[in-house]
C-alpha cells in the first residue's frame, strides 16, 4: 500500500499498559533509593527497582517506535497523521520548555527575592533574625547554616569547560542543520557525515561534562548538598544533560535508519522532529550557560 488516504487507526497494543508499568516502577525505584539515602540505609534495593523499571521503559520504545516506523515504511499514513505528528512533537517539546521554565523561575525566585530577604533586604527582610549578621551575595559561598550545608569553595569557572561545551553544542546545532538540508537534497554521503559528527560533538559534551561534575565534587565542594547554589546548579544542569544524552540516542537511532536506507527528501519528519529536539537542547544550554554560570 502507498498511500492511506483517512486517518490510521492501529490495532490494540500492549505498548501503553507496559509504558504506564515501566514509569511506575521507574518513579517507585527513585522513591526508595532516595528515601534510603536519606535514611542512611547501607543497602537499598532502590536502584535494582529503578533499574527494572528503566528496562521495561526501554523495551517498550524500541517496540513503539519500532511498529511506528514499520507503519510508516508501509504507506499507512497519510498527510494528517503526518500533522498530528508534528503537533505532538511541538507540543512535547512546549512541555519542556515549561519544565525548564520552572527550574529557571526558582532560580530567578531565589536569587531576587528569596536570598536577599535571608540577607536582610527588602519589606520581608526580617528573615534576617533567623541568622543574624548573614550577608547574601550570588553565588552563595557562604551558607546561613555552614555545619548543615558546607558552602562550596569556588564555583565553576564559565569560560573553561563551560564555554568549550557552549562551542560544542552551538557548533552541533549548525552540523545538524546542514544534515538536514542534505536530506532534502538527497545527498546521503553529507547526510550521514553532518548527522555522524553531530552525535560526535554531543558525546563530547557528555564527556567534558561528567569532567566538570568530578572537578566539582572532588575539587570546588560543590555538590548537592552544598546549600541552594549546589541544589540549582546540579538540577538544571543535570536534567540538561540527560536531555543531551537523550537526544544523541534519538539522533544515534536516525543515523541507523539512515544507513538502512529510510527518509527521503520529502518525507522525513523522524528525522526532523529529531532535529526540533536537538536545537531545544541547545536553545536551553545558552539558558544555562549564561544565567547559571556567568551571571
């Protein structure tokens, strides 16, 4: 079949109910091992959950996708599944977009209104009284209760690892693009060049970034229990760069494709909404590298 003119209804899948299960005990994984440490539990079976659950949730998208790609490569559907598509991925990538808005907002809350009213300042400075004599500044060296939570020594210099991963993934926005516009040219020798180097340069950043995370701990004292510096600091920069290693799987798994021959120049949302992604991720880096580590 090379077209399918109405709307595509596939047959009952058991991929929704394993996907609901996978996430549950993921969630239920996370919950222990945290609860544990939190405990001071020498063992938890918190990450085995964890690891059963991440299984599961791996199983089920190589099966999803994979009977999507099957359908697609089989002519069934049609131009308004093809929308209905490019409004779901937009709409996904909307709702991270407001997941990272909600880590950027406690960071702006905490650096404009709740720090100074610990240090003093402002209508609800009487806060103060909590810890007398505490002086705010950003980034916070100096915690109002250092036994609790021990300031870090230093923070992150922005224009060293910081501002060669900054390089590494604008450059990676650009390389993903010129793969594009060689997939809709039908140059597959480019394609497969522009898209291989842009994973290449997304490892990269993982690795350079798991460098920065051990200077960090063994080095700065910055870690997450370092006060609120530490905290924010590790969420945005940690949920990032799981977001980057997602994204190198989703682009890893469109060279694949790629390779066996899939997409042409006019039929290649896979690899687009794969490209939406990645951009994302970068428009998000910026973010981080300008309000977390340089101002």
């Amino acid at each position: 079949m090379s077209s399918h003119e109405n709307y595509y209804v596939p047959a009952q899948s058991k991929w929704p109910i394993i996907a609901t299960l996978g996430m549950l005990i993921s969630v239920y994984g996370v919950g222990t091992w945290f609860n544990d440490m939190k405990a001071e539990r020498a063992e938890s079976h918190g990450p085995l959950i964890f690891f059963v659950g991440g299984l599961l949730l791996a199983w089920m998208l190589f099966g999803w996708f994979g009977n999507v790609i099957k359908e697609s490569r089989g002519g069934l559907y049609s131009a308004q599944m093809d929308r209905s598509f490019r409004w779901g991925m937009s709409w996904f990538i909307f709702s991270e977009v407001m997941f990272f808005a909600a880590f950027f907002g406690a960071l702006f809350y905490i650096r404009t209104f709740a720090g100074p009213w610990l240090g003093g300042e402002g209508d609800k400075g009487v806060s103060n009284m909590l810890w007398e004599g505490f002086e705010y500044s950003w980034p916070l060296l100096s915690n109002p209760d250092s036994k609790l939570f021990p300031p870090p020594t230093a923070v992150i210099d922005p224009w060293h690892l910081p501002l060669i991963n900054t390089i590494l993934l604008v450059s990676s926005s650009f390389t993903v693009t010129f793969a594009h516009h060689a997939l809709k040219k039908n140059k597959r020798g480019p394609l497969k060049a522009w898209l291989a180097l842009t994973i290449l340069l997304g490892a990269a950043f993982l690795v350079l970034q798991v460098e920065e995370y051990i200077e960090a701990y063994t080095e700065l004292g910055l870690t997450l229990g370092s006060g609120i510096y530490g905290a924010t600091f590790f969420m945005l920069t940690g949920f990032h760069g799981a977001h980057v290693t997602l994204g190198a799987i989703i682009l890893t798994v469109m060279l694949v494709r790629i390779l066996k021959g899939h997409f042409d120049g006019d039929k290649h949302f896979g690899f687009e909404a794969a490209s939406w992604y990645w951009h994302f991720v970068d428009v998000v880096w910026l973010g981080l590298f300008i309000f977390v580590y340089v101002l």
